[in-house]
C-alpha cells in the first residue's frame, strides 16, 4: 500500500498516527492530574479540619488558664467553622467510608462542644461555691476573732479583779482555741486554693481535715461556755464550718466533673484528629495509586507511540530511502563512469518518476560516452546528431569536434617548424583556441629573441673566457696572502692569551686584599661600637652609685632620726617607771612595761651605731667607686676617638683597594675579551683561508664551464635556424 502512495501522503499518515496517539496519551495524563488534583484538594480540606481542632485546643486552654471570656468565644466560634467544613467536606467525598469518616469527624465535633458546654456550666457552679466558701470563711474568720476577743476581754477584768490561777487560765485557754480555730481556718484557705489550682488531692484531705478539728475544737468550747453569747458563737462556727465542708465537697465534686469533661474533650478531640489522620491517610493512598496509574499509562503510551513511531517511521523511510539508495547507487556508479547497471524500480510515486528519468538520462549518456570514447582515440571523422535543438551535450560534441578538427591542422603547420600561421580564436572563452594562439604567438617572439641570444651568448662567452683566466691568478694570489695573515694572528692570540691569565692573578690578589680590608674596618667598626656601649655601661654605673650615695645620706639621717626616737623612749621609760612608783601596787604592771621600753631603746641605739658605721663604710667605697669609673668613662672616651681614627684610616685604605681592584677586574675582563676577539679573528681567518682554497677551485670550474658555454652557444645557433620566422 505503501509504495504507491505519495511520499508527502505517507508522512502525512504517519503524523497523523502518532499525533493520535499522543492526543490518547496526553487525555490520560490529563484525568490522572485531574483526580491527583482532587485528592490532594480532600486532603487539604482534612487537614482544615485538623487545624482546626488544633486551634480549639489552644483557644481551650488559653481560656482554662486565663479565665477569658474572648477565648470561650472563640472556641465555639471555631467549633461552628468546624462543622460547617465537615459538611462541605463530605459533600465532596463519592465513597462511603470517607462520608462515614466524616459523619464520625462531626459527631466527635458535638461530643467536644456538649463536654465544653457542660465544663463552662460547672465552672459557673463552681465560682459560686467558690464564692461560697470564701464568705463563710470569712464570717467564721469573724466570729472566732470576736469570741477570741471576748475571751482576752473577760480575762482582763478577772485579772484586776485578782482572780486564782485556775479561772486566769481557763480563760487563756479558750482565747488559744479561738486563736488556734483562726489558724486552721486560714490554713483550710491555703489548701483550698492550692486545690483550686493544682487538683491537689493532699491539699483537700488537709482542708477536710482542718474543718473536722474546726468543728471539734468549736463543739468543746460551746461545752465549757457558760454566757449564751460565747455558746451561741461557737455554735454558729460550727454552723459555718459545715457550710465551709459542705461548699467545698460540692466544689470537689464539680470538679471531678470539670475533669470528666475535659477528658471527654481531650477524646473527642483526639477522636477528631485520629479520624483526619485516617481520611488523609486514605486520601494519600488513593492519590498515590492514581498518580501511580496515571504515571503507568503515560509511560505505557509513551512506549506504545515510540513503539508505533519507530515501526510507521521505520515502514515509511524504507519505502522511501530503499529505492533512493538503489538509485543513489546508480548515480555513483554513473558519476564514477559505470553506466552498465540498469535502473529496476517500477513505482507510481516520485521515486519510480525518478528512475524512469534515470533510465533516459543513462541511456543518453552511454550513446555520448561512445562519441567521446572515438575523440579519445583521436577519431575526429564521425557524425553526433543531437537528441533536439535543447540537448546542450549533443550540440556541445558537435562543436568540439569541429574545434578539435582546426586545432589539428594548426598543430600540424607548427609541428613542421611553420610559425608564420595566425590562429584566430572562437571567443574569449575559446581555452584551446587563445592557448594555440598565445602559442604561436609567443613561439615566434621566443625564437626571434632566442636567435640574438644565442649570438650574444656566443659574442659574450670568449669575453667571460678572458676574465675567468685573470680571476684564477689573483685568487691564486689572495689565498697565497690569507695564509701568511692566518700565522701572524695565531701568534698575536697567544700573546692575548698570556696576558690575560696574568691579568686574572692580578685580580684574584687584588679581591683578597679588598676582602681583607672589608673584613678589618668591620672589626674596627664592631669595636668602636663596643667602647660605646662600655662608655654608655660606665656612665650608666656612674649615676647609680651617685643614686647609691645619695640613698646613704638618706640612709643616715634616718638612722639619726632612729637614734633620737631611742633616746626619747629611754627617757620615757624613766618617766614611766617613777609613774609606777608613785601608783604603787597598781604601777607594778605599768613598771615592767617601762623597763621593756628601755631596754628595747637600748637596743635600738645599739643598732643604730652598727648600722652607722657600715652606712660610713658603704660611703668610703661608694666615693671610691665613683673615681673609678670617672676614670674608666676618660679611658673609654680615649679609646673610643683612637678606635674611630684606626676606623677612618682603614676605611681610606678599603676605599683604595676597592678601586684598585675593580681596574684590576675591568683589566681582566678587558684581557678576556681581547683574547676571545682573538679567537674570533683566527677563526675568521681560516674560514678566509679556506674559502680563498675554495675560490680558487671554483674559479678554475669556471673557465671549463665558459668553454663549455661556448660550445653549447654555437649548437644552439645550428638548431635557431631550423625555424621559419619572418622577420
């Protein structure tokens, strides 16, 4: 079916097929996209529903903590958002399970509201009892104050009225129980709200507790009273204390109920949250297996219109391309002048057009490749009749024959040594035609001036002959004088050589001199430089014993001050001992004291005397040592102005022996250069001396080649004359 068909039907076809195919593909992607889509859209609505009770929870605890109205609200405000995703939720679900999930989620919503309803109900019940308890509290707080007070007053008057013990202490007795009533009182208050705010069960036993020994201790006072005030008091603490009982059971019991509800509210919300995390999990399965089919079919049709693509493609390029490659064949065996192979395809396409054009065109061909096969062998005698007025080849070959035919005969003429001919070209772009023409043209001009060359020739080689001979006796001579030159310049570079070596000595001695002179001014400048230091070192000792002698003088008017503080306390003892002696008995300490003072101001002038005399011992050397180095700093000074003469003259001497050292070296490089320039002359020499030895070979080559020369210019003559030029 293929081959008959146009080759822009059969790409067209297969287009078209793979284009369907892709349209199948791209539907399938689209679906799967559009449900992966959906999916991922219930998924986001779940996780609303989970943000959601996310966000009651906080609003819940926000306003368990703080007791804010704004936060209640805003629980039941979310709460009513809730629900109303849910609903819109389900509506967009088609399965059941998901529906039911979500019928599950909204019942847990009711669950949580009704629990919050009823906590924030008992709340208010609590406050209540909460305030109930406080105005009891204080009114038994009250009451036990007053009966205490009562008790303090009663006490007062039996003690001015100098009651006995018994009565004293009784009433002490029962204003202790009012105090101690009083105490558990505000104990029972500490306990409470540490109940109220931590749910502490220790903290409600106590408070139980403290009201049992409330009501105990008030029931054993109404036994003792005995005025009606102080019984009907004690009474009505009991009374409140009951109260106090009775309110704070009841606050008990509410909140066991606060905390039923809060767990029923912790369940439900977790109810809410286990209940989403299922739908999302459900919903991300689900999404994962449609992306996963979506993925598969793509895939699969991705694979189904290669498959088909390469099968259409592969189909329609070998009906195209097998008989494109059989006729390329031919062309290429045509091209390479094989016309024996036959064009076989028959086709109704522009394939078989093609070959059947091949055909006529080889058989064209093969009839002209027989005509240009007898011009190859030189057959100028034969007939081309062209195909029509339009076959460009056959009027071509007929042409080129006739051109072919005059081209001969000129050829023929020139071959006979006939140049007086006149070719006339067909045109400009006649190759052959002008190529005969420049020919001929340029034969007659080259053999014209070819004849006066070679009479020249003739005329100039006896000349050349003479001056050749001339040229042999003078390179003779030169050669003769490159020698005696060549001798006279070896020995010259033997004298270069001599003074040179003599040079080099020179100026190694001349290095070593200045070397040595270098290193003695270096001596001589480390040495002024260390009577510097020494100088500054004598002077630096210098001020430190002037700075010595005069710290000794301090020193010693110290020591004198030492001496008369001793002397004073000798005579302070003195006076303290006659003070001891005039207290008498209670002198005695103060008298023991003073012979202390004294003997310690002895001591002190005793010391004071050693230490004087070495003071004056340190002072005799210190002025000895400071004409010591008086003298020492002198000495230095003179040796430091010698050492700077020796250096200056040393320096002069370096300065000297330095620039008779650089000549020595410039005369030495000079020595070496004169001896390489030396070298180089003797080398030039005997590359003189050899091409004199060469020249002198070349020249006697030379008159043999000019007599060679001659001989060949009158041959050239004999043979110039052959052809027939007019002049």
């Amino acid at each position: 079916m293929l081959k008959n068909m146009k080759i822009s039907m059969k790409i067209g076809f297969g287009f078209f097929v793979i284009m369907l195919l892709a349209a199948g593909v791209a539907y399938l992607g689209s679906s799967g996209l559009i449900a992966v889509k959906d999916r991922v859209g219930k998924a986001d609505d779940v996780n609303r529903l989970v943000k959601y009770i996310l966000e009651v929870r906080r609003s819940e605890k926000n306003y368990i903590l703080r007791q804010d109205q704004q936060h209640s609200d805003d629980v039941l405000a979310k709460l009513e958002e809730m629900r109303k995703q849910v609903r819109e939720t389900k509506t967009k679900f088609t399965q059941d399970v998901n529906k039911i999930q979500m019928d599950d989620v909204a019942t847990a919503v009711d669950d949580y509201a009704n629990s919050f309803y009823e906590y924030l109900d008992i709340e208010v019940k609590q406050k209540e009892q909460e305030a109930n308890m406080v105005r009891v509290a204080r009114e038994l707080e009250k009451i036990a104050i007053a009966l205490r007070q009562n008790e303090k007053k009663e006490y007062t008057q039996l003690r001015t009225q100098n009651a006995n013990e018994a009565d004293l202490d009784d009433k002490l007795n029962k204003a202790d129980a009012a105090n101690r009533m009083i105490k558990w009182m505000l104990e029972c208050r500490q306990d409470e709200k540490n109940f109220i705010l931590r749910n502490d069960i220790v903290s409600s036993q106590q408070v139980t507790k403290n009201i049992k020994k409330i009501i105990n201790q008030a029931n054993d006072l109404k036994n003792h009273f005995t005025k009606e005030e102080n019984k009907k008091m004690a009474q009505q603490i009991i009374v409140d204390a009951e109260s106090y009982q009775k309110a704070f059971l009841t606050y008990n019991e509410l909140n066991n109920g606060l905390n039923v509800n809060l767990e029923k509210m912790v369940e439900a919300a977790r109810s809410v949250e286990n209940t989403c995390g299922d739908a999302r999990t459900d919903q991300k399965a689900k999404m994962l297996n449609e992306m996963n089919l979506s993925i598969n079919l793509m895939l699969g049709g991705t694979i189904a219109i290669i498959v088909l693509g390469v099968f259409i493609s592969f189909a329609i390029i070998r009906a195209i391309t097998v008989p494109i490659d059989r006729i390329t064949v031919i062309a290429k065996e045509i091209s390479s002048g094989d016309l024996g192979h036959e064009v076989e395809i028959v086709q109704k396409d522009e394939i078989g057009q093609l070959a059947d054009a091949f055909r006529n065109m080889k058989e064209s061909m093969q009839e002209q490749a027989v005509v240009a096969q007898k011009i190859s062998q030189g057959d100028l005698n034969i007939e081309v009749i062209p195909k029509s007025t339009k076959d460009v080849l056959g009027n071509a070959l007929v042409a080129m024959i006739k051109n072919l035919q005059e081209q001969a005969d000129v050829a023929q003429k020139i071959s006979q040594g006939n140049l007086n001919i006149e070719v006339i070209p067909k045109s400009t772009k006649d190759v052959l035609g002008n190529a005969l023409a420049a020919m001929t043209r340029n034969l007659q001009e080259q053999t014209g001036a070819l004849k006066e060359a070679v009479n020249v020739l003739s005329s100039s080689t006896s000349e050349i002959a003479t001056t050749v001979t001339q040229l042999a006796a003078s390179v003779s001579e030169t050669a003769t004088s490159a020698n005696e030159t060549t001798t006279t310049v070896e020995e010259v570079r033997q004298t270069a050589d001599l003074t040179s070596k003599k040079s080099k000595a020179v100026s190694e001695g001349a290095q070593k001199a200045q070397q040595i002179s270098i290193d003695g001014k270096k001596a001589t400048d480390e040495a002024i430089e260390g009577m510097g230091r020494i100088k500054i070192q004598m002077t630096s000792i210098a001020e430190s014993i002037v700075i010595l002698s005069e710290q000794s003088q301090a020193i010693g008017e110290i020591i004198a001050t030492v001496d008369d503080i001793a002397e004073q306390a000798n005579l302070l003892s003195v006076n303290a001992s006659i003070e001891a002696v005039k207290a008498g008995e209670m002198g005695k300490g103060f008298s023991v004291v003073a012979q202390e003072i004294k003997d310690l101001a002895k001591q002190s002038k005793q010391g004071t005397k050693r230490v004087r005399a070495i003071l004056n011992e340190i002072q005799r050397a210190t002025g000895k040592a400071v004409m010591v180095t008086e003298e020492g700093s002198k000495t230095v000074e003179a040796g430091v102005k010698q050492a700077k003469q020796s250096g200056g003259a040393i320096s002069t001497l370096t300065t000297s022996i330095t620039e008779a050292t650089q000549a020595a070296i410039q005369i030495a490089a000079s020595s070496q250069q004169q001896l390489v320039g030396m070298d180089q002359v003797g080398t030039i020499m005997m590359d003189i001396k050899e091409a004199c030895a060469q020249n002198d070979a070349g020249t006697r080559q030379l008159e043999t080649a000019v007599q060679n020369l001659s001989e060949l210019g009158q041959k050239l003559k004999q043979v110039m004359e052959w052809y027939k030029v007019t002049a």
